[in-house]
C-alpha cells in the first residue's frame, strides 16, 4: 500500500476487532455442580486493513478457526466488537448479516463436508451470485465460466458432482465459489492444505492476482508456516486462546521475540535455511495446557525457559516493541536478544556459501 502524505489521517480498517471472546459451556460434571466453561479465545483485538493479509498460525486447537468463525458471525461472541467498514457487525441484525454476506466469504478447510452432494460444481460456484442477485443469468454464466478456469476446474470437470472430484479438487471449487462474490474479507482457514504442492501455487497466485485486483483482505489462517512468510503482510501468533506476538512479517521472522514464536519458526526447516538459519529452535518442555485449566499467570511459562515468579503469578498482555510488533511476554526483550545473540554467533562461525 503506497504511503499516506504527511499529516493525512489514518485510513479506517477494513475490519476491527477489540476484546473478542468465546466461551463455550460443557455438560456438568455431578447433577448439582456448575457447568463448566472452556474459554476457546481469550481478548483478542486486532485490525486489517483493505490489501492485506493478516496470518493467524498457532498449534492445533489454540483457537485460530473459532477467531475467524466469529468474524464471520458463525458463532456469538462472548464479549468484544467486531467492526466491518465501520458497522458493529457482533450487534447487526439476521437481515443486516444477509445483506453483509457478500463482503465476507469463507474458504471451508473441509472441502468435503462443505460442499452440496446433490448439486453440480458450477451450479454450487453460481449459487451465491443467485441469492445477491448478481447481474444477469448469461453473466452470471460468463462470471462462474471465468472463475472456475482460473482454479482450474473447467470444462467437464464443472459439471461433476463433489464425489466424483479429487480432494484437491473439491477445495478449488470451495475456493472458487467463495471468491466469484469478489467479497471485500475472505477468510482462509488452510485454504491450500488439501491441495498437492504444484497446485497450492497455483491457488496461492491466484489469491494474490484477486487480491491485487480486488483489494481483497485475506485473515489467513494457516498450520504451514512456509506458506505463511510468502503470503502474509503481518502475522498473529496465537497460543492457548490469545495472541501472543503480532508483527510485520519479515520482521517476526527474522528475530521473533514471543519464546512460542520462536519456537515455531525455529522449528520449520525453510526458517534455519541460509538467510533465516539464525533462528534456532527454543525447547519448550511438555505439552500445551488444557484450555480447561490453564495455568496462572503467563500460560506459556509451565513450557518457557525464560519464566520467572513474575510469570507465574502475572498474565501478561501485549505491548509494544520499539519495532512496532506487539508482544504479550514480560521478558520479550530478553528472549529476542538472545535469538540474535545465536544469529551472531552463527554467522561468525559458518559463514555463508556463495551460491552457484
């Protein structure tokens, strides 16, 4: 995005999300006890602007799909805003949802369960354009015609049923039908997982060409972080039901600051490789708590190797960097500065190869 002149306001996001919870209440466990509650995500705020991607990664069940379920409206909030160009979508209306569906889209994880058995591809990818009454029937035709040749599903393959399509063809079809509305956020929940490694650059492309075109804003929600780095503008990192770092991209991967940051780059091969090889992997003992009966305090500090008394007894929310990320540790500084530390070291005792 090209830089605002001096004194110019700042642009309104896109979307703005402040305090966002959920809880979920589970079934007793006596007859006359209280019903116990999870908390799935735990005050999460955070903004995206019209252009950009913004990557929610994590571990498995830290609450990334429950964060863009509730954009979505797929789920209540619990507690928090979640402004869409301005309107408070957690207080809109049913009607004023169905009005606003076309800005939103979802790009399903489970190809399979979310498409229609009894329908064809191409009727499915036109059926959004149908219920907004987008354009005529013949361009309707013309728009899902161009849509699905450029996911790759042309020809006879639009007049399939989803059984008789590969699993990474039925996630291009997922794909196409959620970006023919041209919706203003999509959000990706592994959008390419499904996919084999030549196709998901195919479909990745194609995100960035519609991105690029269409100002499309993506809250990408991703396990692969390779993927990851070239897709994203910012990253989220999130843990247990919170975020725990948000950064620029680059910059979070090149030093990032959050101990469960940089355990997860630090552990991705593509990371340790020539320019990113710095970031070496921090051991964190044990496995994740229970969102049940998470820990006082910090709940990474069980796992961490910087944790203090002050980590046990204090949770710590994010704040500030001096370069701009936020982070939600009370020994940032020193876990950062010791991942540079290694880079220096690294790099004074195996210098890089020149490349052929």
């Amino acid at each position: 995005m090209s830089a605002l002149p001096a004194g110019s306001p700042e642009p309104m996001p896109l979307l703005q999300v402040d305090g966002l919870c959920r809880r979920f209440s589970l079934p007793r466990t006596s007859l006359f006890g209280p019903r116990p509650e999870l908390t799935a995500v735990a005050d999460v705020s955070f903004h995206l602007a019209a252009g950009e991607t913004l990557a929610v990664v994590g571990e498995s069940g830290c609450g990334k799909s429950t964060v863009g379920n509730l954009v979505l409206n797929l789920l209540s909030p619990s507690a928090g805003t979640i402004r869409f160009d301005g309107e408070d979508l957690a207080a809109a209306s049913d009607a004023r949802w169905r009005d606003r569906r076309r800005d939103l889209q979802l790009i399903f994880q489970d190809s399979r369960s979310a498409l229609d058995p009894r329908l064809t591809i191409e009727a499915q990818v036109a059926e959004g354009l149908e219920i907004h009454n987008v354009a005529t029937a013949a361009d309707r035709r013309i728009l899902v015609d161009a849509m699905l040749e450029a996911v790759g599903l042309a020809g006879d393959l639009a007049k399939r049923y989803p059984h008789e399509l590969s699993g990474g063809q039925q996630q291009r079809a997922v794909i196409a039908r959620a970006l023919v509305l041209e919706p203003k956020l999509v959000v990706c929940d592994e959008p390419v997982a499904a996919l084999d490694v030549s196709v998901q650059a195919q479909v990745v492309n194609l995100l960035r060409d519609l991105q690029r075109n269409l100002g499309l804003a993506y809250l990408f929600i991703s396990h692969d972080l390779s993927l990851v780095r070239h897709v994203a503008d910012r990253v989220a990192v999130m843990y247990l039901g919170r975020f725990v770092e948000v950064a620029e991209c680059r910059a979070l991967f090149d030093a990032p600051a959050h101990p469960y940051a940089r355990a997860l780059i630090g552990a991705v091969p593509a990371a340790r490789s020539r320019r990113g090889r710095h970031v070496k992997p921090l051991r964190l003992d044990g496995e994740p708590p229970s969102p049940m009966n998470p820990p006082s305090g910090c709940p990474l500090h069980p796992r961490c190797p910087f944790a203090t008394d002050r980590c046990r007894a204090e949770l710590p929310t994010l704040r500030p960097l001096a370069d701009g990320r936020t982070v939600a540790c009370h020994h940032a500084e020193a876990s950062q500065a010791d991942g540079l530390a290694v880079r220096a070291a690294e790099a004074e005792s195996q210098p890089l190869k020149a490349l052929p």
